[in-house]
C-alpha cells in the first residue's frame, strides 16, 4: 500500500506537487489521464483547480478522484 497525500500544492499546467505521509514529494502531471472519461473536464484550469485532498487521494469538484497508490507510483520524485 502506497503513503497517502498529505499536501497538495498546484505547480504548472496540469502538474500538482505532493507531499505523501512518509515525507516524500513527487510532481504529478494529471494531463496522462486527460484523454479518459470525466478527466477530460480537467481540461477546464478552474475546475482542475477545485482539487482537494480526501483521505489521502485527490479528488475534484466533478467527482473524479486518483487514489494514493495512483499518486505514488505514477509521479516522478521532486529534486
């Protein structure tokens, strides 16, 4: 089982920097995942902004989510 987000911080584009429980930060770049489904609504900056952290996944206003194990394993360590 992959650390939960703790932190979440918009960076650029359809990037978000997070901070996960065991302290580690990573980039996420969402716009991988911006061709499936609802996620093409992330398209949209106001509303890719609406996201929040819920028990340790992202989720956005549109209902969407990324589950921890998502986040961790698919972004790359912060330097």
């Amino acid at each position: 089982m992959s650390p939960k987000v703790i932190k979440v911080e918009y960076s650029n584009e359809y990037k978000l920097l997070l901070e996960f429980e065991n302290r580690e930060k990573k980039i996420f770049d969402v716009s991988q995942f911006m061709s499936i489904g609802k996620f093409k609504e992330l398209h949209d900056i106001q509303l890719f902004k609406t996201y929040r952290i819920c028990n340790g996944a992202i989720e956005w206003a549109n209902e969407i989510d990324l589950s921890p194990d998502t986040l961790y394993l698919m972004s790359e360590t912060k330097n």
